[in-house]
C-alpha cells in the first residue's frame, strides 16, 4: 500500500480543515515548496495537493503552488480544486500535474469528464469520491447530493476509471480513525479497484488496518502536520519503486 501525503492550500499556505468545514481552518508553517522537498526527501513519491480555494471560487487559484513544487521536486502530483473547464485541465497538466483531480465535475458534468478520459486516457486522473452520511458530497464538500456512493464508484468504474480515492468527510482531519467500514463496503462491490482511502488516519496502526481492508494507498495529511506520524516511519511503509518498463 502506498503513503501519499497530502496538502491543502489556502492563499498559497499549507491549511487543514476539520470535517470539511472552512471555519475550522489551522494553517501549518512553512513554504509549501520546502513541505514537498521533505517529503521527498523522506522517500515519499507523491503528492495529493489540493486547492481549497479553487474547489470553493469553481476554478483553480493555486497553479502556481503547483508549478513551484513540480518544477522544484520529483514527486508525481495529482492537483485538483475547481477543474471544470478545458482550459482548466489544460492549465493544471502545463503546471506540472500528473494527474488531475476531479470530482465535482463528475457530478456536474459527467459528459466533459467522459471526454476527457477518453482524449487522455483514465490514468491522467484520479476521481475522487467525498462522502457524507452515505452520499456524494462536491465543491468542496460545500454541497451535499443525493447520489449514493457506491452508484457513484460503480457508473465510473464502469467508464473506465480504476483508480478513486474516498475521503470520508465526517472522519477528514479528526484524527479519530479512517472509515474501514466504508472500504470494505466498496472493496467488497468492486473488487478490481484500486481505492485510496482518506480521512481520519492517525497512527501507524490505522495505515496496517488500511492495507488488510484491500486499500491501495492511503492519503495522510493531519498526522503528519501534527507530528503523530513521523515521516520516516512513513517512508519505510512505501514498496519499492517499479522500474520503467
């Protein structure tokens, strides 16, 4: 299972929110660039850079947080905050992503989405699918739907999407465990996915818990901030790099 450390961005600084809620913003020292290089230097290969005023505002506000980490590091990130638009997708692939985030526009506009996968193939994408009470939760989890979660990972499955990421809104920066349940649930319907979970993580234990429940990655962001995880017990949880073909 892989570790991938995640950062939000707020005004160009390194943020968490508790639960999903803006209000409950703790914002962490240090230059994002910096919090990247350490990353890096811990043995960690991705990034899940997230641009929380780009996911509020409906269009990406962070770019150039991304373009200085991608120019400045070697690590593979997936960015995502408000991609709606063509243009949108093509500024955030020219500022260094490897893969685009993507939710809302799921929801919103699956034709778009679709046509996306298709001209770039699905691996230039990692869906996320935020959770609350049992359904979907977009633009920035400011906004409820009534679209379940499993329908949800099962339509896009079915497009060709392999790789999603579930964040658990209610479990997001509580440090209280992440939503085990909730994976096996998905796992257990769609067996060939390769699912990243998100939310909740605290200790190494919930990582172990992780990994047996079938996940393919886990994204840590709060207990890395706050000093629960270290980075290099985090490093040696990684596999080893797969060479080139």
């Amino acid at each position: 299972m892989e570790v991938i450390p995640a950062m939000d961005i707020i005004e160009g600084r390194c943020v968490r929110l508790t639960e999903g809620d803006y209000a409950r913003q703790t914002t962490y020292a240090g230059d994002p660039l910096s919090v990247a290089s350490d990353f890096q230097a811990a043995g960690l290969r991705r990034l899940h850079l997230v641009d929380l005023d780009g996911a509020r505002l409906g269009s990406p506000a962070n770019l150039a947080v991304l373009q200085r980490i991608a120019a400045g590091t070697d690590l593979r990130i997936d960015f995502g905050g408000g991609i709606r638009t063509d243009d949108d997708l093509r500024r955030v692939f020219d500022a260094g992503a490897a893969q685009a985030t993507v939710g809302s526009i799921a929801i919103r506009d699956p034709a778009r989405l679709e046509s996306w996968l298709a001209k770039h193939g699905p691996q230039r994408f990692l869906l996320g699918a935020d959770v609350r009470d049992g359904h979907i939760a977009i633009s920035g989890w400011l906004e409820q739907t009534r679209v379940g979660i499993l329908e949800f990972i099962a339509a896009w499955s079915a497009r060709g999407v392999t790789e999603i990421f579930c964040t658990d809104v209610g479990c997001d920066g509580t440090l209280q465990g992440p939503a085990l349940d909730l994976y096996r649930r998905i796992l257990a319907a769609q067996p060939g996915l390769r699912l990243i979970a998100s939310g909740g993580v605290a200790q190494l234990s919930d990582l172990t818990d992780l990994q047996e429940a079938g996940c393919a990655g886990a994204i840590v962001g709060k207990a890395i901030y706050e000093g629960h995880i270290p980075l290099a017990a985090l490093s040696r949880l990684n596999p080893p790099a797969q060479p080139p073909c």
